[in-house]
C-alpha cells in the first residue's frame, strides 16, 4: 500500500506454516549461512582443500557470529545489561522486570566481525594448516553476501530505520513508528497483528496513519551496498590476480564494508552507545573507523606478503 510518494511497511511476523512461524530475520539468516557454505564449498574445491574442513569452518563461523555479534551489542550499544540483566546477555530472555522470552534482539555486526576474526586464528592454525590471511581473504566473500540478507532482515522486522524524510523513498514503518499496546488501542482489537493491519489499510485509521512519518529505509540502502560489496570481492577472486596476494581481498572488504557502514550512519536513527560520550560521529562510524583503517593497510602492504605468514 502506498501513500502519495512513500510504502506503507506493515510486514507478517513471517510465514505461517500453521503449527509453527518462521520468522523472516531467521530465515535471512539461514539463507545467509547456507549460501555462504555454498561459495565457500566453490572456493575449496578450486583451492583443492578437503570438504570436510568446510563444516568446522561452517559451525566455528556460526558460533561467532552469533556471539560475537551478541556480546558486541550490549559491549557497544547496551553495556548496563551487564548489571542490571546479565543472564539476558547470553540467552535469549529477559528476567528483569519480569521473565520475556526476547530471542537475541540485539546484535551488532562490528561484534560478529571481531569475533570472526579471532575464530579464524584457531581454525587457520587447529584446522586448516594456511596462513591467517588465506582463510580471511576467501571468507570475507560469503560474509559480504550474508550481511545483505542480515539488513534484508532487519528490513522485516522494522528496525534499524533512518531519519524521517520527505524523500520519495521514505518507508512509513508502522511497527517502529507506533507501539503495540497503543496499535491495540487504538483499534480496539487484542490481536497485534490485526491492528497494525487495520491501521495500514481500513480507512478509519486514516488519521493515525497520517501520522506515522516517513523514514529512510537505512537496511535497504545498506543492503544494496553490500551486494556491490559482495559482487567487488567475488569478482576480484574469480576474475582477477587479487587472491594471490596475501591479505588484498581481506583489506578490500574491511574498506569497502565499513566505508558503506560509515555513511549509511548518516541517515540512521541514533542507536546510542559511544557516541553519546564521543559526539562528531554516530557509534557505527566511530567502530567502523579502525576497520576502514586495517582495511588500507592490508591493502598497500599486499604485495610484500605474497606467500608470507
């Protein structure tokens, strides 16, 4: 449903199957993981290593990610959990002010990416016998084109949006922009889902909506920059000579992923964390630096690591 130049986004919690939801961020994720074990499965069988490394690399990358992006979010973003909540830190509810099965809502990508990182080391040096630099230079293909379907997820649930805007691209997200309890409210209906319905579409509701603002679709914009990104690198491996020199291809996405990052911050809404206490730069652009900066040193120091550790 459109308003005169901006998408009404009122999506379904997922696809209901009838005994059971799935949740549409869960399956990005799947799809995410089981596409990156697919170009990573490609990448082996040219470099002539074993499949069967590929599945450690599989449930070391899953478990990283997860963690690592969990702990970067309350690390970054939420660090009073630590004391006021510290259970929910790690499992996927809350017991303060009373017990809410959550899931993991809070996860931050600079969190993933250290976590990756590290976990490459033991599985570089227990697993697959390479150099640290070989494994980052061909993982960070399947990572790019999973963090497209991280923000097409985001883009489901309704969060991470941007500013408001008159633009023709501004996305009225009902389920940020109106709580549940008031949507309830106000339409007279026990059901959320009913009401964010109702609100989208029955005319009665015309006023409310009215009122719900246009926003930037940040996911999108950051999504779209991924798959550049991703095709950048994929391209780069496949085509080109970047994938014998050592750490090349792992600047090259540290430099290119965190740049769209850093500017894609500049239309998000404020997510808090550091930069209330740093000013000049929102939290994503001010941990997106040192990347971007690794990211150039890797690359102008490539050809001097050609077969190095």
């Amino acid at each position: 449903m459109t308003t005169a130049l901006n998408i009404v986004w009122n999506p379904s919690e997922g696809i209901d199957l009838g005994f059971f939801v799935i949740r549409y961020y869960s399956l990005m994720f799947v799809i995410a993981f089981v596409l990156g074990w697919y170009l990573m499965k490609k990448i082996y069988l040219r470099e002539g290593e074993s499949i069967e490394k590929l599945d450690t690399l599989f449930i070391y990358t899953f478990f990283a990610t997860l963690i690592g992006a969990r702990l970067g979010h309350v690390i970054f973003y939420q660090s009073e959990l630590f004391r006021e909540d510290f259970w929910s830190v790690f499992l996927p509810f809350k017991t303060k002010p009373h017990f809410e099965f959550t899931g993991f809502s809070g996860l931050a990508s600079h969190g993933a990416a250290i976590a990756i990182i590290i976990t490459m080391y033991f599985y570089s040096k227990n697993v697959i016998k390479r150099p640290l630099l070989w494994i980052l230079d061909r993982i960070v293909i399947p990572v790019a084109s999973g963090a497209i379907f991280v923000r097409l997820g985001n883009f489901f649930n309704s969060e991470i949006v941007g500013h408001k805007t008159t633009s023709p691209l501004g996305i009225k997200f009902l389920r940020d922009s109106i709580k549940p309890d008031v949507a309830m409210i106000e339409t007279k209906t026990n059901n959320i889902n009913d009401a964010y319905h109702q609100i989208a579409t029955n005319p009665e509701y015309a006023a409310i909506l009215q009122q719900v603002a246009p926003k930037h679709p940040a996911q999108l914009y950051e999504a779209v920059g991924y798959v550049i990104v991703f095709f950048i690198l994929f391209f780069s491996y496949w085509k080109t000579q970047a994938r014998e020199k050592s750490g090349y291809l792992f600047g090259l996405f540290l430099v290119l992923l965190w740049t769209v990052r850093f500017l894609v911050e500049f239309v998000k809404e404020s997510q808090g964390g550091i930069e209330e206490s740093l000013g000049l730069f929102s939290t994503g652009q001010w941990l997106s630096i040192p990347f971007i900066l690794a990211g150039l040193y890797f690359i102008f120091t490539a050809e001097k690591k050609v077969n190095s550790l």
